[in-house]
C-alpha cells in the first residue's frame, strides 16, 4: 500500500493456490521467500525487516523499492512510483546474522591477539556460515564498509561451524604495542555479508624490554631562591638509552650530605648518610634531550649536598648514576636566608626600672621553618643596628615567645628598642649552618615610671599662697 513501510507488490496472474503453476511457483522461491504469507490478493507489502540484506544495499524510495542486490532476478521487473512487482519470479536471499559476542585479548605469544566469538547462523539462526572475514587496523574501530574495505585482512581459512558454537582464532604478525581495533564478518554459501561485528581492540606485547634509560651525566646542582632550595638541572635520558620518549616511568634523586661517586636503585637511602633522603617523581612524556630538573626543598639551610639522579622506564629497567669525571657538578649548599625583622613592636607593660616590649613573629620560610630565637636590643637613642655604639642585648627569647622584658632601668628615664629574629642554623639533627640574624624592626622609644615623691609638707604660708616641699625619692632633679 503506498506510503506504508514495504514495497507494492501487485498480484498480475499469479497462479491460483492448489495449482500446479502455484506449486512451482513455492518451489522457486522458496520457504524463506514468502515469510510470512505469500502474495495474495490485489496487492501485498514486502516489509524490510523481512529482507535480511546486512545494512548494505536494502529497501529503499518512498515505497521501499526492493534492490537487485537483495536477491537474483528472475523475470522479474520494477516500474512506476510505486515499484510494481510485475509478474516473474524472485528469489530473495538473508544473509547471515551479526555477530555480538566478539572479544579481543592479548595472545599466547608476541604480536598475536586472540578473537573469540558465538558463531551466526548462514540464514539467521540457521545453518552454518559459508566463511569469515576478519578484518583489523590501528586507527580506531570499523564501523563503515569503507573503513572495512580499507583494513589489513587476515587471510588464513576458517571453515565457520554451526550457530552458537564457539569460534576462535588467533590473529599473528601483528605490530608489537599498539591497539588494533578489530571486526568480523560472516559470508554465506550465496556471498550475502553479515553486518560487522561489535567493535573490540586489543594491544599487542613484543620482546620484552631490557633496555634501561641512558645514565645522566650532566647533573647540576645550584644554591635556590628559597630557605633550604638547591636546584637540580640535567639532559633527559629516553626508554632506551637516548631512544623513545620515556613514558610511565620514574625519576630518583639521591640527597647525601657525603660525596657519593656511584648510586642505583639497590642503594639503601641513608647508605652514605644519616641525613639522606631519595625523592622519586614521575617522569610521564619525557622527551630525550630535553632539559629536566627539580627544585630540592626542605634541607638543612646552610649545609651542602651532594646529589645522583637515575630514571626507571615503563618496564621497571633502572638506569645507575656514576659521578666519575662527567657530574662534578652535583653539590650545592642550602639556600640559608635570613629571617624577615619582627614587625609592631610596642611596650606592653611599664614599670619604674622595668620595660615589657611585644611584637608580631615572622611568619615562617617557605622551604624550611627555621625560626629559632627574638634578640630585644635597648639603647638611649634612636638606633638602627645593633652594631652602633652603645647598643645592648637586653634578652633573648625563644620561637614562638613574642614578649620579653627589660630590667634594671633608670627610674622616670626614655629608651629605645628594637627585635631581631634569629635562625636556628640546624633544622635536620646532626647538620649544623651558621645562624642568621635578620635586619632590626622599627625602633620605638618609651619611658620609665618616676617613684612617688617623698612626703611632702607646707614650708610657708602666707595669706594668699602655700609653699610646699618633698623629697625628690631617687628621681632625678
């Protein structure tokens, strides 16, 4: 009927049922030709889904116009809009079924992946498949007859066996590492294709790798910019020696504070020192000859260490580090800053002979917290070193004390203070730098208490005034 999902078939003297013309008529076509009906009537739909032709050519124009690739022509002809089936013979062919069940994994040897498979049936779920095609490539999955057209073929013969069995084949001489996207294809005893199979991939494994990474021999070691830094500088190595970008792999640095002239992944970390320490990082899409490098923090600020740096590829292949005559490079002393001056110094609390001054601590480095002591400086003028002449060392408090105060003073007198903050010199135990004292904070000035005046009395009077006199106490006239 046009405009339905099928093709017009108009009845044009067909034999009458029971005839013998009719009985050849089944004959020919077949019981998988008439589905589920033949044709009768004045006109009879042929529905796509009863023409099983794998997506390739089908059932096409606004009435489904039945293909010559669905089946064999017999007298058969196709006019008008509607694609009449004149009066002839046709004998369609199915094809057989899509397989669904495909796996994909690695095989029992190098270069090889294993398929696995529910064989189809050669007419549906029926009878066995003529053939198989297989086809594989490495730029992604066949979903396209193009993309199969143009895949590598795997040639070796199967002969298909019956539908449900299991169907297995190794596929060999493939390229060693990449994933291979794969496909299969039943082929019936007429040639009409399956539809591709569901879409797997799999990578291949080669030689194994006993090639490590080449030796760094151009390892530098330079004082940071920070509390505790050395930076670290060398030439790349690749997965093999100087070859292929090293992927998946890993780097480690030695820190010794002893001079070392060999390292390798079997060292024990503190072999050379107590104060040793490894760092390992990831060394994803290292390209050879690139320069790479790392910023050691966290080491005793002041101290020297001596460093080796070896790599591991993806196949745990470790390269070993010799210093020899190549790396004389490879030592470098811990930055070891001063601390930041103390800020906001004030007097808190004051006393006849006694000054309490508070400040605000600096805050802590960023590589190495070596905040150690608060020096509190006293003069009787504005100073701005402690260096400068007549300057005293009033006390000296430690981290994270903020207030310290100054004794023995002169009684109703003017002082000036100032704070600096002293590093320790020794953040690891067992290493010891030299300490540092930052700059001086902002220098304020404050007065002693004068005593209260001895007791006073009236010494003249007289009608309109009153003089009176006390002892001055200890202060000062």
């Amino acid at each position: 009927m046009p405009g339905s999902n099928g093709m017009i078939g108009k009845r044009r003297n067909f034999p009458a049922r029971g005839s013998a013309a009719a009985g050849l008529l089944a004959a020919v076509l077949g019981a998988s030709a008439l589905w589920s009906g033949s044709f009768q009537g004045g006109e009879q739909s042929v529905l796509p889904a009863s023409v099983k032709n794998a997506g390739r050519a089908g059932i096409t124009s606004a009435s489904n116009e039945l293909n010559m690739s669905a089946g064999e022509v017999g007298v058969s002809t196709f006019s008008s809009a509607s694609y009449e089936l004149h009066s002839g013979f046709m004998r369609l062919v199915s094809a057989p079924g899509a397989i669904t069940s495909l796996t994909a994994l690695q095989g029992p040897s190098q270069n090889q992946v294993t398929l696995r498979w529910t064989a189809p049936g050669a007419d549906g779920a029926i009878g066995a498949a003529a053939a198989y095609l297989i086809r594989y490539r490495l730029s992604g999955p066949i979903t396209t007859w193009t993309d199969f057209d143009s895949a590598f073929v795997f040639t070796d013969t199967i002969t298909p066996q019956g539908p449900g069995l299991q169907e297995v084949r190794t596929i060999t001489d493939l390229s060693a590492g990449p994933t291979h996207y794969f496909t299969v294809v039943a082929v019936d005893s007429s040639s009409a294709r399956s539809h591709f199979s569901n879409a797997v991939n799999a990578w291949t494994f080669g030689p194994p790798d006993l090639t490590p990474p080449s030796s760094v021999s151009d390892l530098t070691a330079l004082t940071g910019s920070l509390d505790g830094q050395v930076i670290l500088n060398w030439t790349a190595p690749g997965d093999d020696q100087m070859s292929g970008a090293l992927n998946a792999g890993n780097y480690r640095v030695h820190a010794s504070t002893v001079d070392f002239a060999y390292f390798s992944s079997t060292h024990g970390v503190q072999e050379f020192g107590a104060a040793d320490y490894d760092i390992d990082f990831s060394s994803t899409g290292v390209v050879p000859g690139e320069k790479a490098g790392l910023a050691a923090e966290g080491l005793n600020p002041g101290t020297t260490y001596f460093f080796g740096v070896i790599s591991r590829d993806d196949s745990l292949n470790w390269s070993f580090y010799k210093k020899g005559d190549l790396n004389q490079l490879s030592s470098a002393p811990a930055l070891d800053l001063p601390l930041p001056a103390p800020s906001s110094p004030e007097a808190s609390q004051v006393n006849e002979s006694s000054i309490t001054v508070s400040w605000t601590n600096p805050g802590p480095p960023a590589a190495a917290d070596d905040r150690d002591a608060y020096r509190l400086y006293v003069a009787t003028y504005e100073f701005v070193s402690s260096t400068d002449a007549a300057v005293n060392l009033s006390s000296t408090s430690l981290h994270p004390l903020s207030s310290a105060a100054t004794v023995q003073l002169e009684i109703n007198a003017t002082y000036f203070f100032g704070v600096t903050a002293v590093d320790s010199g020794t953040v690891t135990p067992g290493l010891h730098g030299v300490p540092l004292e930052s700059p001086m904070s902002t220098v304020f000035s404050t007065s002693t208490l004068a005593r209260r005046p001895e007791a006073s009395t009236a010494t003249q009077v007289d009608i309109t005034s009153i003089t009176v006199s006390w002892g001055p106490n200890g202060n000062p006239l």
